[in-house]
C-alpha cells in the first residue's frame, strides 16, 4: 500500500493546514468587508453542465463517471457553472446585485506542474445584474485589497486589464473579419511565450497582410493613453476608449490604481467573457496568474439562466500560498496550545479541581490540556513543554489561601484565591482564543 497520497493530491498536516486556513480566512475576511455572502454547492454535477460550457473537449480534463443511477457526472472542475446555475433558478427572487463568493475544491484530470495541482481550493466571487462599469472596477478592487491583506503591495503584484470589447473595436478599426478575431485572441494570449516569427505566421496563416500583422504584433507595447491618443477618436474604439478611462477612474478613486497596468494581450482564453478582463502576476514573474476573471454577460443565458450581466474572478490556494512563502509572508503558525493544567499529584481533591479549572477556562475561551494520566509534578510541567504551552497553571486545594498558582517564564508566579478571578486573568491575556 502506498503512503502517498494519488498524483497531484495533496496532504495537510496540521502545519500545512494551517497556513490553508490562513488563506481561507483572509480571502472571507476582506471579501465579507465588501459585502459579498458565501454560498456553496455539490462537489459533483451533471457532466453536461460543463461540457454546454466548454464544449466536449473538457472531457479529458474531467473526473468523471457514471454513477449508480447511469447518469453521467463529474467532479467539478470549476465553480462558475454551479454558481450560474444556482442564480439562474432563483433569479427572480435575488436582489441585485446578486454579490457572492465560495472556497469550493476542485478537480482537473491534468498534467501537474509548478503551480497547479489535479486538486486545489479557489475563492470564486461573482457578481449578477449590474452592467456598469463600477462593478468592474469594484471586482478587481476586491481582488487587489485581499493583496494587500496578504502584506503584498503594488511592487509586489500588478493587475494587467484589458477590455474584450476595446479589443475587438480595436480589430474592426484594423478592417480584420470577425470570423478571424479567435485567431487572433489566440496570439496575443501567446505573445510574451512564444517566439515573435511564431506568432507572425500565426497571423499570416489566419489571413492577416504583414502590415496589419505588425500592428498586432505591437499591442504588447501599447499603454492606455496610447491608445486614446492613437485611436480614440475611431468610431470602433471612441465608445469602448471612454468606458475603460471610467474604469480607470474608479480605481483610483477605490485606492488600487497603482496595482494596474493597461495590457491588451489578457484576452483570458476562455470564450464567454465579453467585456473587462484581469489576471494578477507577481512582479518577477516567477509564478502563474495568482487570479484571473472578468466580465462573462452571455454566460447564464447561455447556460440556460436569466439574461443577467455577470462578473467575477477566481484565485487558487497553490500560487497564493506559494507566493506568501517565497516573499516570506506566510504566518508561522503558533501553537494552539495556551495553558497546561498541572496538579500536585498528592494533594486531596486535586485530580478534579484540576479538571474542573481545564473546564472553566475552557469555557472562558483559553486553549487548554492537561496529562490524561497520573504523573508528578516535574513530569506533568515537562508534557506541557513539550505540547507548546508557556503558560503552567498549577492547582492544589491543600493551599486554602492560592489553590492556584500560574508560572510562566521570565514572570514571577503568580496566585489566585478562586476560579472565577484565574479565568478572568486567562482571558484577557493576548493570545487567548474566543
């Protein structure tokens, strides 16, 4: 039998685990500050829920089966259906804007490489009814202020933007057929990985004349104003030019302009999104896209939801939790361990006094443990040690005056007369779990 877990799986033991939860609950912590709820839903669907999505290529990436009922399933491998699902059953009844985020698992039967797994967690948040370009602007905000609650600032990441209709106002000024625009996303999605002739007789092969090919080939180079400046006044791009320089306004206006960076080859491959789209890159490029999303207004109908305007991102655990470790940002977690009971073993009454303090304490909010067998004194105080614990309540009811006393490093001991008064002192201690 193997001790490792299946390739592409991972393990976590408690230290992993609690770097994981340090992900999770920093991702609710500023989502909730934005007024998004958590939602969830079934690790496994219909298979044709994601193949009317991405078509029946996505067969290969999938866990799937037939189950017992000889339906074909999958496990997820993203949230997005689900969420489109789910909003398109109670359209009607949700508020708008519909705004809510889940930490789903999921699953991709894939070849497992630096930064991505068969198996990983993701903060997915999404966002249904609001076709204005704020919401936009408020989506990669949230993005980019759980950044900087990870302790990570604008020289450490960039948010690269773009605008799907910006771009393709961009190809029909150039005169390219519109049957010809996925060849194109498709190159500039390539643009900094592979070779510049590659991507060349790339264009040439889709139809593009050299000249035409050349100005493509130059949109990497390309800031916002350049584009205003240069093409702006396009009947084309005039309106889409206007939309994004509103974006860029809220975003500065929300504190997380100095994070962006105007990028035309981000078209995110996926076909359903229509409008601005974002991936966040750390600045050495050492690591994948850490999140990635966009406007996607044709999804839920296509899906066979409400005709509602969407958006929303997705950020994986693996590269975030790779990128807090290699900047050093990554908590080392403490021990959960605050207080060790300890009795004097020959002491009438100690064995449940000592229980009956573990409890009290307990309830007041302290982490606490104890030996779960009789040891003395010297024996019991060397287990806390080893457990974790810095802080030693030893009780003993012989003493009527202190049947109490707590011992720490560097600190005098100190004596309590009742229960009530030591628990009070625990809990307002720095440190103590509530």
């Amino acid at each position: 039998m193997s001790h490792k877990p299946l390739p592409g799986f991972r393990d976590f033991y408690p230290e992993q685990f609690a770097e994981r939860a340090h992900i999770f609950e920093t991702w609710r912590r500023v989502v909730r500050r934005y007024a998004f709820v958590e939602y969830d839903g079934p690790p496994l669907e219909p298979l044709e829920l994601y193949t009317q999505k991405s078509g029946e290529e996505i067969v290969t990436q999938l866990y799937n089966f037939v189950d017992k009922g000889d339906r074909p399933v999958a496990m997820r491998p993203e949230m997005t259906p689900t969420f489109a699902r789910m909003v398109g059953a109670k359209a009607q009844a949700l508020r708008k804007p519909v705004r809510w985020f889940s930490l789903p698992q999921l699953f991709r039967y894939e070849r497992t490489q630096k930064g991505r797994l068969r198996e990983h967690y993701q903060l997915n948040v999404d966002m249904v009814g609001e076709a204005d370009v704020l919401a936009d602007a408020e989506l990669v905000s949230v993005a980019l202020e759980i950044m900087r609650a990870f302790g990570l600032t604008a020289t450490d990441v960039r948010a690269r933007v773009s605008d799907r209709r910006l771009l393709n106002g961009l190809l029909e000024h150039l005169a390219i057929a519109e049957p010809t625009w996925p060849a194109v996303y498709a190159v500039l999605d390539k643009l900094e990985r592979q070779p510049r002739e590659v991507s060349a007789e790339k264009l040439a092969a889709a139809g593009l004349d050299a000249q035409t090919a050349e100005v493509i080939l130059g949109f990497d180079t390309l800031d916002f104003e350049t584009v205003r400046a240069r093409y702006g006044d396009a009947p084309a791009v005039q309106p889409h030019v206007q939309r994004f320089a509103e974006y860029l306004a809220h975003c500065e206006a929300l504190g997380v302009a100095a994070f962006i960076t105007f990028d035309l080859t981000i078209v995110r491959g996926l076909a359903y999104y229509t409008g601005i789209v974002f991936e966040l890159f750390d600045h050495v490029g050492e690591f994948r896209a850490i999140c990635g999303g966009g406007r996607y207004d044709n999804l839920l109908k296509s899906l066979g939801g409400a005709d509602l305007p969407a958006l929303g991102f997705g950020m994986g655990d693996v590269v975030i939790g790779e990128l807090l470790r290699a900047r050093g940002l990554m908590p080392t977690s403490a021990p959960s361990l605050q207080y060790w009971v300890a009795q004097e073993p020959d002491a009438p009454q100690a064995p449940r006094a000592a229980l009956e303090t573990a409890t009290a304490m307990r309830h007041a909010g302290c982490a606490v443990e104890f030996a779960l067998r009789s040891q003395k004194l010297d024996k019991q105080l060397e287990a806390g040690r080893k457990a974790g614990a810095a802080t030693f309540v030893i009780v003993n009811p012989a003493e009527s005056d202190a049947p109490w006393r707590v011992r720490r490093a560097g600190h005098d001991d100190q004596t309590f007369s009742t229960l009530e008064a030591l628990c009070a002192w625990a809990s307002q201690q720095n440190g103590t779990v509530r």
